[in-house]
C-alpha cells in the first residue's frame, strides 16, 4: 500500500485535503469545558398537579412516587422536591447499573400507579446529564441586611438566567429564612396565652388550599385560598385575640416579629462584607469559555449601575484555567513546530522541510475530527494528551524523513529512497505506537467516574497517534518523493555544506567520546553517580 501511495500522487492527495477538511469542519463542535463529559446517572420525573400546595403535592405524588420505584433495581437513591403545582422526583443509579434499563423500569412502575388524583397530568421522565461548574458571581454589600441581600441575590439570580448563555443559576450563601416570634411575657400573662395556643392560632389562620379551577371560553383559570403571613409586617397584622365588644389584639402588639434567618453564624463573607453567591453552572452541551464570557459581560454591566458598597465579583473561575490550558497548548504547539521545522531546515531543503511539519497539524485536525466521533470536548485531561501528542509525532516525521534522506544520499531514486526509506522505519515507528497503545490502553479498564475521566487520555492520544500512522506512511512518502525530485539535480547551498561538514566533525567527536565512555565504563558510572548525589 505504502509503494501505492507514492505511485499515485492523487489518491495521497485526496486523503490529505479529506482530514483537513474534516478536522477543521470538527472544530466548531468542539464544546469546552473543565473535565470530561460523565455518563447520565439520575432519571427526573417531574408531574404537574395544579392548584395543589406542596403538602398536597407531597402527599398525593411524592409518597406514591417513592412507595412505587422503591425496589427497582441498581436504585442508589431517590428524591422528592414537592412544591405549588408540581413535583420534581429524582432518581440516582448505582455505579454498575444501565441508565437505559433503570429508565424503562421506572417508567413501568410510574405507569404501574392507578390512584393519583384526577387532575394530574401524565408524568414527563427524563435522563439528566451531569452538570459541571463554570463560575460564582458573589454579590457583596455594606448598605444592606441579610433579608435585602438575599432579595438581591435572588433578583441577580433571574437577570442572569434571562441572559443568553447562562443556563443555570442557584443562590448560595444563606441558611432557611424564617420569621421568628418574640413573645412578651407581660403580654402573655395579661392575655392568659400559652406558647402553643399563640402557635396554634398563627397556624390556624395561616391557610394555603386549592379551591378549584375557573373555566371560561377562551381561559382557565385556577382558584387558591391563600393566608400564609411571608413578611414580618403581614404576620403583625395577624389578628390573634377578638373580644367580645369587636376589639381586635394582633399579634405585633403582644410581641416582636423578627425577620431573620436560621443560623446567623452560617453567612458568607468575601474581604470582610456579607455576601450573597450565584453559582452557576452548564450543562453537557454548552461551552464553559463561552458561558464565561456571557458572565463576565454581566457582572461588568452591572457593576456599572450599581451605588458605591454594592458590588458583584467572581471568584471560583473554572473558565480561566481551561482558557489558560488551551492556550499553552496552542503555543507550545506552534513553538514544538518552528523549532522542528528550523532544525530539519538545518539539513534539509525548504520543501522537504515544509512537508514534514504540515504532518503535525494534519494529525492533530484528523485527532480533532475522532475526538468529535468519540463525544469528546475539549477539556484538562483531553489537553494532557494533545500535548503529549505533540513531542510524539514530531519524533516519527524526523524518523520517516531521515531514513529517507538516508537512502537518497546512497545514490538511489528519489522513489526508491522514499519506498526503502519507509519500510525502513516501518516496524520501528509502528511497534513505537503499539508501545503507547498497551501504556496508555490500560487507563481504558479503570472503572467508576475516575475511569470515564482518565479514559479520555488514551482515546485522544491513540486517536492523533493513529490518524499520524496513516499520515506518515501514506501521505508524507509522496510529497518526500516530489521534494527530492525537485532538488535532484541541485546542488545544496553552500552554507548547508558547510553545516554538514561540521556537524560531521561533531559527530565523530561524540562518537569517540562514546566509546571512551564503553572502554572506561566504571568510572563513567561514578561520574555520573556522584552528579546525582550533588
């Protein structure tokens, strides 16, 4: 096949332009992001409920809910977010469980429950893909209490999801809001009131029911009773005590309704103010730099419009270093290049040269276009391996274009050369790239999430090392051929002579130096033992 190739200019050709075409078509579908994509572990099923209050909701979904997925199998863990209108049920699969299985049982055992009440709507189930961090945008302020820091936070929290590209947002930072009441004891005796009836009347009175729903020709409408005290002022209000002449005694008159939350001591604070924290985070098929550039976009705007001690920073940046990586890749890339293209320029001609280097974007574009085959983007252990990759390849392009340099200085052919230059290295290069397969194959049997992530590291390499095979011995023999037929006939620069003959001389130096070292063998491991102790 190798003789083929360099035979058939053509058909070399048409496989060059096809990996580059199909390697720079690839890069747009390249997501970033900080680490490999996970397999889904979790099922949501999330049913709708309406005019339903979230103990409505618990009661008639989430205790079902549970009741009837409780022995399916490979189940690790199961949850029940149960609020106005709907539920949010969550299902989590052990390690060695099939997400496609654990989907078709839930879905029978959904289906299974017969007693849901009638103004439930039908179930939608689906896989959740794992989500990853991009950024925190933490809200800091010296002006504000933590109730009016936190309806900030909250505030930010939907300006930021009605931003193109932030997909998800959550607030951190506070523990539960709660109103508390301070009763005084005056008051208590005067009006003879425990604690519990003082909490029994508040609950009494602090109702939340679906009533029903209100159709209308063009509309549907639904009817809610709802009491429920959210503001320490609203709870003031609240009438606990009527008299028998219509005197009203409300609860802010016997006692001091506190807005405040759980836990005091678990607050946030960065240099020294409170703060509130958005943490947002992507899902699978979104690019973290991206998504950090519609942030940073935000967080500059706003801080534009926002008064003196009230300022909005981000911290925990997981873009940068991913941004950061691939630019060290990119550098060390074409640096790895112009150092390899100037030294084979040192000894060969400029075409030849030329050649040889092109291998290594050729490969990486075929690497690319495999990795987008795999499912893989582009992130930390990915990277690892392109710039492994790199040192690799360069290696195999010297060796290939050596050895046929060094059958051509024999007086052969340029097409002989090529053909015997090739076979030449064959079975080295090639038992080269079985070495790395078995070495970084082996990453391929870890098992658990460790194993999804280190996997990436040997598809990437043996994807570019594999594509750098095809390269080499079918594509870079011809071009090798056409170089030195179109130097066949020249004579080489003088200054290259000249580079040659010293770099002769330097050779045979070395060469004796070597074999003094052979000959005197005991003290040149001393040497070398005592440089390693110093």
């Amino acid at each position: 096949m190798i003789r083929y190739f360099i035979k058939h200019p053509t058909v070399a050709n048409i496989l060059m332009m096809a990996i580059i075409a199909i390697g720079l078509a690839s890069i747009p579908q390249l997501n970033k992001e900080s680490f490999p994509l996970l397999k889904p572990s979790k099922i949501q099923v999330m049913m709708s409920y309406p005019g339903a209050s979230p103990a409505d909701v618990e009661d008639a979904l989430c205790n079902r809910l549970e009741d009837a997925t409780d022995g399916i199998s490979f189940l690790k863990e199961q949850t029940c977010d149960a609020r106005d209108n709907m539920a949010i049920f969550t299902l989590e699969i052990q390690e060695a469980g099939d997400i496609k299985a654990f989907y078709d049982d839930i879905k029978a055992a959904i289906d299974g429950i017969a007693d849901f009440p009638t103004e439930v709507k039908e179930p939608v189930i689906k896989e959740l893909g794992r989500t990853s961090p991009v950024a925190s945008v933490v809200i800091t302020s010296n002006n504000l209490t933590t109730s009016e820091l936190k309806a900030l936070t909250e505030d930010y929290r939907n300006k930021l999801l009605a931003t193109p590209g932030i997909p998800i947002v959550t607030v951190d930072g506070f523990s539960t809001h709660q109103l508390q009441v301070l009763i005084n004891p005056d008051s208590q005796l005067k009006y003879q009131l425990s604690v519990q009836n003082i909490a029994n009347l508040i609950a009494a009175q602090a109702i939340e029911l679906p009533v029903g729903t209100l159709e209308g020709n063009e509309k549907r409408s639904q009817i809610r009773f709802d009491n429920v005290r959210k503001t320490a002022e609203e709870l003031a209000d609240l009438v606990i005590i009527n008299s028998p002449e219509g005197a009203e005694i409300k609860l802010g008159e016997i006692a001091r309704i506190e807005d405040r939350f759980e836990k005091r001591e678990e607050r946030v604070e960065l240099n020294g103010k409170p703060a509130g924290i958005l943490k947002v985070t992507k899902n699978t098929t979104d690019d973290i730099i991206k998504v950090f550039d519609a942030i940073q976009s935000f967080v500059e705007a706003e801080n534009k419009l926002l008064p003196n001690g009230t300022e909005l920073t981000i911290t925990q940046d997981g873009a940068s270093l991913v941004g950061d990586r691939l630019i060290l890749l990119v550098k060390n890339g074409w640096q790895g290049l112009l150092l390899a293209g100037l030294t084979l320029f040192l000894f060969f001609n400029w075409r030849y040269t030329f050649w040889v280097a092109l291998g290594l974007p050729i490969s990486f574009l075929g690497g690319l276009a495999m990795m987008v085959l795999f499912g893989i983007t582009i992130n930390m252990i990915s990277m690892i391996a392109l710039l492994m990759a790199i040192g690799i390849l360069m290696d195999d392009a010297i060796v290939l274009s050596e050895s046929i340099a060094h059958e051509y200085k024999k007086g052969k052919s340029p097409q002989q050369a090529t053909i015997d230059g090739t076979n030449r290295v064959l079975a080295g290069v090639f038992a080269s790239f079985l070495t790395s397969a078995f070495l970084f194959g082996s990453l391929l049997m870890m098992k658990g999430d460790i194993g999804q992530i280190l996997g990436v590291l040997p598809v990437v390499l043996l994807s570019i090392l594999t594509v750098s095979l095809v390269e080499a011995f079918l594509i870079l023999p011809h071009h090798l051929k056409h170089s030195l037929e179109r130097s066949h006939h020249k004579e080489p620069p003088r200054l290259r002579v000249k580079f040659e003959k010293g770099f002769g001389v330097l050779r045979e130096a070395v060469g004796k130096l070597a074999d003094k070292a052979i000959d005197y063998r005991y003290i040149t491991v001393g040497i070398a033992l005592a440089m390693l102790v110093l």
